[in-house]
C-alpha cells in the first residue's frame, strides 16, 4: 500500500477513478442517495453511470470527500481500504475452518497473489479489486450453510451466515456486476452439489434460496434499473471489436511465467501485462500434494471445502483458456465478460482456499515449532518473491484539481469511458465541439441565465424577445424531466440534446433527475429487504453471539 502514500499519483489503464469519486463525492454533498446521473462526465451533457456500473467503491471514496479528503487522496483511501478488506476477508474465511495461524498466511497469500497486483498498479481496476476483496466472505457463508445441521440446529445459528451470504454477494454485484456475473456461475454449482451431497435436500434448498433472494434485495437499487434500463445506453458497443473474448484467451504457459508489464492484452501470447499465478504459489502446490494424499482421509469433515477449491480452481483456470471457447460461444451474455482471463480472480482466490486446507493437513505432521519456522519462511518467500510486483510504473506529479478541472471531466475522461451514453447520441469529437453552458438559445433572440445548477438539478431564467428555440444541453433518459414555470412541457430529442420551443416572454425552466418507476421499485425492494433483516435482528438480539458460541464446522 506503500505507493498510494507517494506524492501524485501514478498512471493505470482505467484512468478515471479520480473523475468518477469526484462526481460521486460532488451527489453525495448535493443530497443526492442513492447516486445515479452525475452532471459533468458525459462529455458535460451527464448520464447515469451509477446506474449502471460498479457504485460501491464510489461511495465509498465519495464518501471520504465528505470529511475534507480531496478527490486524489479519497482515491488512493478507497484503493486502500479495498486491499486491506481483502486480506482481512480471506482471514476469516481460512480462520474459520483451518485455525488462526493458518488464517493468517492465507490472507498474505491472497493479498500478494501476482493477479491483485496487476488489478491494482497495473489495469486500476477498482471495481474488480472491492469484488475480490469481498469473495471470501461470500463463500466462508456458503461452507457454513453447507456444514450446518440444518434439522439439529436452532434457526438462530444458522441465521448469520445466510446474512453475511446476501451481504456478501449484495456487495460483489454492487462492486464489479462482471464479477458477480462470474460468481453466479460458481454458486449455482456449488449449490446443486451441496444439495446433491446433502441428507436435508429440501430444508437446504430453502436456505440457499433465501440467501439468493437477499442478495437480490440488498442490491436491488443498483441491479434492478442496471438489468431494466440499459437499453437506454450504448453499452452493447463493448461487446466485440477490441474487446472480443476470443482474442484475450491466455496461453497456458503465461499462467507459470508471463513477463510482468503495463500494457494492454492482445491476441496470442505477447501480451503486455501479466497473468501468472506465482511460482511459489504452483510450487506450494506441487510440493504438498504428497502430504495430502497421505492424509486426506484423516480430515473427512472437510473435505468438500477441498473438492470445492479444486474443482473451482481448475474451472477458474479453463475459462481462461482457449480450451473453453465452446462454452463462450453458447452461454448467454457471457461477452459481456470480454476478457476471459478476469476469472484469474477466482483462481486467487481457490488456489488460496486449497492451499490453506494443504497446511492444515500439514500442520498435523509437525510440532508446533516447526509449524512456525515454516511459516516465517513461507512468509519470507511471499514478501521476497510478490512484494517486487505490487509498484506502479511512475509516478506523476499531479494534484486532485489536473484530474478533475473542467476540461478534464467534460472530455478526457468522458471519452474514456462513454459507453453509457444513449446510442444516438452525437459524442464531441474535440474538446471546442463541448457545449459550456446548460442551456443555448438556437433560434431567435433571448438570454439564459443561471439559478440553481447541481448534480440533480438545472434551473435557468430564459428571456425571450422572440419566438425561438432553446436547447437543453443534457443527454436523453427517461429519468430526466423539464418543468416551466413549475409545470411540466414536453421537448423534442435530438442527437445534440432536447430542444424546447419558447414563445417570447420570460421563463423558469428546470431540468431534473427524477427516478423512474424502475429505479424506484429497486429502492423499494432494497428497503424491503433491510426492513425484514431489522426485524429479525430485533427480534433476536443474540444471533451473533450465538453463532460465534456454535461448533466449529
């Protein structure tokens, strides 16, 4: 974490984490929740990019802006805040089943795995980053699910780890929806098979369908309108072009060694950024596999969390590869993924799983000294061999105001990242064709001035002297809606904003952000959902308690 203390910052492929919890930081203080449009990116015009993609770590940082953090340190805060939950989540999953010491080298392992460090320094990918951090916690709830005597046990010790299930999973969607996308994959197997494997098939289906719907719930404000609307936005241009799946397959030797870069990923096996696995990690591997063998069937309750790890690991690992093209090509919506090798994320975090369970195994084997001088060393390898690859490229002498001064959100960073415009929109092809006002008189003669301009919220004082047209300078959704005098008016879109014919006179116009009706049932359901979990918890002051006091799995 050592680099985001450094002065400036340092340049990544997703260059606009800065812009978007600015703008995130900038609804919050406007009033705004949940934040969906933002006014300046969109080439100035706004759109409604929370709507639709990973808010999360926005509020977060968004958040942090509120306590007098500027942009580019909330930034670096919020890129900080994403590598510690990792680490912490991977050591209570391990800890839970595998025992402390071991909780701790997992959450090392999984925090120094090669992958992290190029979502982190490499591709900045901070959506991707918080849907790691937060896997483990998914599925500690699902092994505790799975290992719970669901008949012999009171409802109120099973209740927890449905909640941090849906939780879990709520917050991997409201992350990163590609890697929740991923994971759904991964749960609807691992479901099937624990209810396949289980003697309580239908008491468990229950349970797993309720930490389904909860999740839902939870994340319904963000998912709902994200599922519903995003037809009014370009996003199917991602798909294909540049982006196809099938021209960012990783060759199965860049999994052991891959020469560590910052570039792009292209086609074949030159890409210019990594994706190993670690060498020690394989090593780990190769070298425990005797120990393992030799004492699997002394550690029988655990087994399925093996079984699990193995069978996601290697899935993980052939969805990377070309050998799985069949499967792209048949499953709905999966190009929206683009890159096969983003289920390296799942691989960590497996491999991590596996090899926490190996040094369980061989932890039996040893005194508890010699546990300990294995594990320094192993803690050693970790920091000698992964510690190199956590450093970004340069750093850049930038303060929080060159990333977010006007020019810099109305057009670098809108044309980065423009998918979420509308599909006819007219994009500014330089920075002279952005528009510099909310509103323009086209035809006839009259004046604008501005009243009120905010993140939800323009109101102008237009006086016409003639009969003529003005032009709203904001992007179409369905979401915006324009009053005058206090009155609603219907306009005319176009491809360069939404057009209002003005007879001569004076008038107050305004243009709001208004929900829609989906994007208000996703509130109510999220309420819905929060309402229900305080009225159990209400009801059952204890459930954690009692859950901490309950029997190992």
């Amino acid at each position: 974490m050592l680099p985001f203390f450094h002065a400036g910052f340092f340049p990544m492929h997703d260059d606009t984490q800065v812009a978007r919890v600015y703008e995130m930081g900038k609804a919050l203080s406007d009033g705004v929740f949940p934040v969906r449009w933002v006014k300046d990116l969109g080439y100035g015009y706004g759109y409604p990019i929370f709507n639709f993609y990973s808010p999360l770590p926005y509020y977060i940082g968004g958040a942090l802006t509120l306590f007098g953090l500027d942009a580019l340190l909330a930034t670096k805060m919020t890129f900080v805040i994403g590598i510690l939950v990792s680490a912490v989540a991977m050591y209570f999953l391990a800890e839970r089943f595998f025992g402390k010491k071991i909780g701790v080298l997992a959450g090392l392992l999984y925090i120094y795995f090669p992958y992290h460090a190029v979502n982190i320094y490499v591709r900045g990918a901070l959506g991707e980053l918080f849907a790691y951090a937060f896997l483990p916690l998914v599925f500690l709830g699902l092994f505790k699910i799975h290992y719970a005597k669901i008949n012999a046990q009171p409802l109120k010790l099973i209740i927890p780890s449905v909640f941090l299930s849906s939780v879990s999973i709520a917050l991997v969607i409201l992350s990163h929806n590609l890697s929740a996308f991923m994971l759904f994959l991964f749960i609807a197997i691992f479901i099937i098979v624990s209810i396949i494997s289980s003697q309580e098939k239908l008491q468990r289906l229950v349970v797993y369908f309720t930490v389904l719907v909860f999740a839902f719930l939870f994340s319904a404000f963000y998912s709902v309108p994200a599922a519903l609307e995003s037809n009014f936005t370009n996003v199917n241009s991602q798909v294909g072009g540049g982006a196809a799946y099938y021209d960012h397959f990783i060759c199965l030797p860049q999994l052991w060694d891959s020469q560590w870069g910052f570039g792009g990923s292209i086609k074949g096996c030159a890409d210019g950024l990594s994706f190993r696995l670690g060498k020690l990690n394989i090593g780990l591997l190769a070298i425990s596999l005797p120990v393992f063998i030799f004492f699997i069937r002394r550690i029988k309750q655990k087994n399925f969390i093996f079984l699990t790890a193995v069978g996601f690991f290697l899935a993980s690992i052939f969805m990377s590869l070309e050998q799985s093209r069949l499967i792209w090509e048949r499953l709905p919506y999966i190009d929206f993924l683009q890159y096969p090798w983003r289920f390296l994320n799942f691989a960590g975090l497996f491999m991590v799983v596996l090899l926490a369970y190996i040094f369980f195994l061989f932890e039996k084997t040893i005194s508890v000294r010699s546990a300990m001088v294995y594990s320094i060393l192993l803690i050693i390898g970790i920091f000698v061999l992964n510690l190199k690859l956590f450093t970004p490229q340069s750093f850049l002498n930038k303060s929080s105001a060159a990333y977010t001064d006007k020019q810099s959100l109305v057009f670098s960073v809108s044309k980065i990242s423009d998918e979420y415009m509308p599909k006819y929109f007219e994009k500014p092809k330089s920075l002279e064709d952005v528009k510099n006002t909310n509103m323009d008189v086209v035809l006839g003669n009259g004046t604008v001035k501005t009243i009120e301009d905010k993140t939800t919220l323009t109101k102008s004082l237009i006086i016409m002297k003639s009969d003529g047209v003005i032009r709203i300078n904001r992007a179409y959704f369905p979401s915006l809606t324009v009053f005058m005098n206090g009155g609603g008016v219907d306009y005319r879109v176009k491809s360069d904003g939404l057009y209002l014919d003005l007879p001569s006179g004076e008038y107050e116009i305004e243009v709001k952000f208004v929900q829609t009706f989906v994007e208000k049932m996703g509130n109510t359901l999220s309420l819905l959902g929060f309402l229900m979990v305080l009225i159990v918890i209400i009801g059952n002051g204890k459930i954690y308690h009692s859950w901490r006091r309950g029997t190992r799995a």
